[in-house]
C-alpha cells in the first residue's frame, strides 16, 4: 500500500486529523507506527 | 458495546491496521474506576473489558492483529505515576477542569470526588508511557489529546498526532440527552449532548442486537424526509454501512421507483435531499444493512454466549 492509499484510509470519515502535515511524516519516515484508542469500561 | 464503538471506532480500528500501524486497544480499568463505572468495582470493570474484546474479535478485529493493554498493566510501574504527576505539575487547575467533559461531566462542575482531577493526567501519562505515535478517539476526547500536545511540548515528550472520529447520535436525532455543558462550541457541545449512549437502549442499537430488535429501533427512529443532516439513520449509512459494505442497497417495491445502489454517499445524500427516497425505505434498507454487518457477532456469541451473558447480569444488578 502507497504513502497516498495508507494516508486516505485514516482519514476517511474522520472529524479532524491534528495535524494532517505530522501525520504524513509520520508515514513518510514509519513503516510501523503505533496508535491507540482507550475505552472506558462502562458496557 | 453499542454501534457507535462497536462499528465507527471498529471500522476506524481497522483502517489503522490496514494502514500498516501496530494498534493498541487500551482498556482504561482504572480510569473507569475513578469515573464510578459498575459503582467503581473493579471486578464488573474488567468483566467489561473483557467483553468488549470479545465484541472487537466478533467484529472482525482478530487477537493477533491488535495488542490489549489495561491500565493495570501501567499502574505497577512507579515511572508511569512519574508522568501523572509531571503532567499534572505543567497543568493549571483550570485547564485540567475544562478537560472533565472528556469523562462526561458538566465544565462547570465541580461538586467531584478529587479523584477526577487525576483522569485527564493519567489519559496524557498513557499516551507518553506507550509511546504512541497516533492518539485515536472521538472528537469528545478532544481536550484530553490537546493536554497531551501541549504537555509533550513542555515536558520533552513525544508529541502525538491526533485522530479524532465523528460521534454516532443516537437514533432519537440532535437533542440533548445529557444534561449539562460540554464544550464551548454549540454545535460540539450539541453533539456530545446527542450522542448514542447504551443507558438509553432504545435510542441505541447494540452489535449484538437480532434483526428484528434492529428493525424497530430504526423504524422508531428519527428521520426527517429530505434532510440528510443530523439524521441519524443517514449517519448510519455515511459512518458505517459505506465504508463497512462500500455500497448502500436502497431496497424498494417497483411502484417507489425499485432499488437502487449507492457508491459514494454523496449521491445518496443528493437523493435523499431532492425528496426522491422515502425514509421509510431508507430505513428498512438500512436495518438489513446493518443486520447483514453484525450477523458475526451474533453468530459469535451464540457459539460463545459467556461474556454476553454475565455482562447482562452485571447490567442488571447495577
């Protein structure tokens, strides 16, 4: 998957992407970059 | 697990890892504590988190392709409560108060237990100890993820980017279900306030709901004809169906004009605007989308009713 196919999935549907230049160097200098969401556990 | 988490954060979930990055769902045990989930027992806490990665892995997010840490797997080590209380130095008390929302609380309260004060310090401490590139969340988690940018700018930490998802609203439409302010932008404030919410089951379709649960909840669902936005059985088909299917069946009988296929959403939108399909029929195509996407889930648990069944009883008590 190319840098241009990888960055349009992110961002498909998002609210805002903070910041969208950070984001495309990241995946310009990281083949695995790490992400997170954390959930509270409420049911 | 309603289907605003279940299936906008799944399929956001999905994305990522698609997209090559090494993905941690982080269950926020001790957050949920502080928060009085389950009353503040911990033992119902981590029974929940332990279904929803049960739901997660029925939604077609596999073990091995994400990696579960709990925040009792952090709390141990005396370097992450190092990070809370750094964060908390660089942070006036004010800021960190406006934070609240992120837990669903009023801006303005203040009548908390002080254990609060710790949330948003230990969500910005998380995200320093795993080293994460990427903080993904709603766009209810907003302040949190500011907090961390800034404090990763005064303390010398990693600065993540941001990725912040829409807020699935729940099926009664754009109205105030939770009392209180939540940011100083209306039309934000409005749609945390609007937001799905799993205490309200009507107003909420769980991903393990049956098709027929599913198809009266969207029939009893708000939806204006000719307004496509904040409509939340269109929103339905923009944050969920589109990008799960990559299509939308408009199913209808010949004599409203017979079905059609939609690509891209905003051609339905168009449609849906110029009055040329009936909510009705949105509905009914959209209640078998949905019951098309969740049929692994249900199938999962009917084959593994455990988790479900003791996260009922834990419901039902509390």
């Amino acid at each position: 998957m190319d840098l241009e196919e990888r960055l349009s999935l992110i961002r498909r549907n998002v609210e805002e992407v903070v910041t969208e230049e950070e984001l495309r160097a990241l995946l310009e200098t990281n083949e695995r970059p790490k992400a997170y969401w954390g959930f509270e556990c409420s049911g | 697990m309603h289907i605003g988490m279940g299936l906008v954060c799944g399929s956001k979930i999905k994305d990522f890892i698609r997209a090559g990055f090494e993905f941690i769902i982080f269950l926020a045990d001790w957050h949920s504590w502080i928060n009085n989930k389950f009353g503040g027992d911990m033992e119902k806490i981590r029974m929940c988190g332990d279904y929803f990665k049960h739901c997660f892995t029925a939604i077609g997010i596999p073990e091995d392709k994400v990696k579960y840490i709990w925040a009792s797997d952090l709390v141990g080590d005396s370097s992450y409560w190092e990070k809370v209380i750094k964060v908390a130095k660089g942070a006036s008390l004010n800021r960190i108060f406006r934070a609240l929302p992120i837990m669903g609380r009023d801006m303005a309260a203040r009548n908390l237990e002080t254990a609060a004060l710790l949330y948003p310090c230990m969500q910005v401490a998380d995200i320093f100890h795993m080293g994460v590139d990427v903080a993904c969340a709603g766009i209810d988690q907003r302040k949190a993820h500011m907090l961390a940018r800034d404090s990763a700018q005064k303390l010398g930490f990693k600065e993540p980017a941001c990725v912040h998802t829409p807020l699935l609203m729940g099926l009664s439409g754009p109205e105030r279900r939770m009392e209180g302010k939540f940011d100083e932008d209306p039309s934000t404030d409005l749609k945390i306030g609007s937001k799905m919410s799993k205490s309200i089951p009507q107003s909420s379709i769980f991903v393990h709901d049956d098709p027929g649960t599913i198809s009266s909840k969207i029939r009893g669902a708000y939806c204006p004809p000719k307004v496509p936005d904040n409509n939340p059985v269109m929103e339905i088909v923009r944050l969920i169906i589109m990008p799960e299917l990559g299509r939308f069946d408009l199913e209808r009988s010949k004599e409203y004009g017979g079905p059609m296929s939609f690509y891209e959403y905003s051609d339905l939108r168009k449609s849906y605007s110029a009055g040329e399909i009936h909510p009705l029929d949105l509905k009914n195509s959209v209640s078998a989308a949905l019951s098309k996407i969740l049929e692994p889930v249900r199938s999962y648990f009917e084959s593994n009713p455990a988790p479900l069944r003791r996260m009922m009883e834990v419901e039902i008590t509390r």
